[in-house]
C-alpha cells in the first residue's frame, strides 16, 4: 500500500512540475504570462483612446463608445483591430468635422502680456513723495516682486525664495469689462499647443521676453557686494492637469446665443503610478526647464529663447504659473535694491 500510494503521489507531482510542456503548473505559468500582457496591452489602449478623444477634441459620448468598443476585447487580436480603427478615425477626422485638414500648419505665437492681462488698470501717477511719476512698469515691478508673490520653496541648499505668478488663459467669452474679451479668436476651435522637436523657426513651446530699466547685459553689468556677477534673468512655467479645449461645434447657450462648447479636461499620472492609487492622489503639476528670457524685441524672439512645455495639451487654461526662481539669492537684482551698477565704457574711434 505505502509503495502504491508513494508511486501515485510520484504520478501526480511528475504531472504537475514534470518537463512536459502539458503539465498544468507549466501551463498556469503560461496563462498568467499570457493574461499579464494582455492587461498590459490592455491598458495601453485604454490609454490610447483617452489620448485620441483629448488630442481631438471629442464629446464625452464619443469616449463612451470608445471605451465601450475596447472593454468588448477578449484577445490581442481584438486589441490590434481596435488600435488600427482609431487610426482610422483619426485619418477620418478632418472630413467627418467638416474642418481644414491642413489645421496643422496654422500656427502662431499667442501672445501674453501680464501687466496688461493681471494689472490693465495701472496708469502713470504721481509719487507724493518724490513728486516725480511712476511709470506703469515701475508700478507693475513693485506689485510682482511684492509679499503678494513671494513664495518660499525647499531646495536642496534649503529655502529658496520664488517669485511665482499664476495667471489664465480662457478659451470663453469673458465679457465685455475684462482687458481682453476674447483672448484667443472667436471663430477658432481646438486651440492645442505644438512644438517642433527638430530644429527650425520656434523648436519650442513658449518664450518669455522682458523689458525695463536696469537689466543685466554685457555692456551693463551688475555686480554684487561679494563680488559676484548678475546674469540673465531665469524663469520657468508650470501648470496642472486642467485643460480647456474650445469644440468646434456650435450649441446654443443658456441665453439663447449660438456659442462653442468649451471642453474640460483632466491630466494626470498613468493609472499604474503609484502617485494615482493614493487614496487622496496628490495635483497633478509639469513644469518646464529653466531657461532665459529674451531681452530684445517682441517682434524678433530667436528660436534659442524657446523652451519645451505642454507639447499637445490645450492652450487654454486655468493654473498657469510663471516662476522666477532664486529671487533671494542669486537672482536677487530683480528687487533692485541688493546691488550696485557698474557701466562698461566704450571708447570711440
């Protein structure tokens, strides 16, 4: 009895873990492979489609029924038909929206003005003190390097002090006492942020040109009472997860008026980060590098002021932030007080 049991357990353990490519644990081991990849590819999808609807601009139905089409996928082929039909709507899409297949080429630099678009009130007074008159841009420096502004952050050599100033960009109509009713084109749809990754006129996303007194520049030095020299003024841009895409279909408003629906759309980690399984997941936030801004004119930006953010996510929306880092320290002639001008003499011939 005990040499038929021990030949049967032998059987069974032989047919388990055995080297046959048909015992069951080896082929366990091969579904779950199998079923592993295939949510893998899956969620690929998945991802997909949600970046096909926001690329595109799409109604919330249109998601419905995408998600709908891919939730019906049992296999990988399934998966390839349905990664090769979104291709195919996307081929299809200019024409079923009745737009400009060519919407690529139409591209132009929104311009920003932040004295004008945060402060379009400030206008030329008198200082009681001084009885000479404060500029506008002189009201505007003391506003943004004011307490309002001033944000202190960690950084690896501790504190650092951060000039940040966060600012909007509406796709809506925001009526007729704002600076600017209209900041992107009534008639316009589908206002999405490009940048070219090769070299050529604006390889970038965004630029920030400045204007004023006192500035550093090679013919114009400010040095600093340890003996240090100020150098261009940094920034970078940041921003959250919240987009605003204009649709290019027309409804009818609560008053009546014809007007574009205005999308929102929310950005944020892959659903595999850990960052987005937290219980309470914490904003969603991007930022640029930092760069320099451009001292010369508005008109003659070069492409090497240009820096890289939010390639393909809309231009409208609400949690802009223009930061101007290290305000305390070596950035600190923003303030205009914590140092002394020295001006290079150019002899002439």
């Amino acid at each position: 009895m005990a040499r038929q049991y021990s030949q049967q357990v032998t059987n069974i353990v032989g047919h388990l873990v055995g080297r046959e490519s048909g015992s069951v644990l080896v082929q366990n081991r091969m579904v779950q492979a199998a079923d592993t990849k295939f949510k893998e590819a899956l969620l690929d999808a998945y991802k997909l489609s949600h970046a096909f609807v926001h690329r595109f601009n799409l109604s919330s139905s249109a998601q419905q029924s995408l998600d709908a089409k891919l939730f019906q996928a049992s296999t990988i082929d399934d998966l390839v038909a349905y990664g090769a039909s979104v291709d195919t709507m996307a081929t299809q899409y200019c024409g079923a929206a009745g737009i400009d297949c060519d919407f690529i080429n139409n591209s132009r630099i929104f311009e920003f003005d932040f004295q004008h678009e945060l402060y379009p009130q400030l206008r030329p007074i008198v200082d009681g003190e001084t009885g000479g008159v404060l500029s506008v841009g002189h009201q505007f420096h003391a506003i943004v390097t004011s307490s309002l502004y001033q944000r202190k952050r960690p950084s690896p050599g501790g504190d650092q002090l951060n000039l940040e100033i966060p600012f909007g960009i509406w796709a809506n109509d925001q009526g007729e006492t704002a600076p600017e009713r209209f900041m992107l084109g009534r008639n316009e749809c589908n206002h999405v942020i490009i940048g070219d990754t090769n070299t050529g006129v604006h390889a970038g996303t965004m630029a920030l040109q400045i204007d004023g007194e006192n500035l550093p520049s090679p013919a114009a030095n400010i040095i600093y009472p340890d003996g240090s020299k100020a150098g261009p003024l940094e920034y970078y841009v940041k921003r959250g997860g919240t987009d605003y895409a204009r649709a290019c279909e027309l409804i009818t408003s609560p008053t009546g008026r014809l007007d574009f629906q205005i999308n929102t759309y929310l950005v944020g980690p892959a659903p595999q980060n850990l960052a987005n399984q937290a219980p309470t997941p914490p904003p969603f936030e991007t930022r640029s590098s930092t760069w320099q801004a451009w001292t010369g004119s508005a008109t003659d930006v070069p492409e090497s002021a240009f820096t890289r953010l939010a390639r393909d996510r809309t231009l409208a929306a609400p949690d802009w932030v223009l930061v101007i880092p290290d305000v305390g320290s070596a950035q600190r002639w923003v303030f205009g007080s914590t140092s002394r001008r020295r001006r290079s003499r150019r002899s002439a011939a």
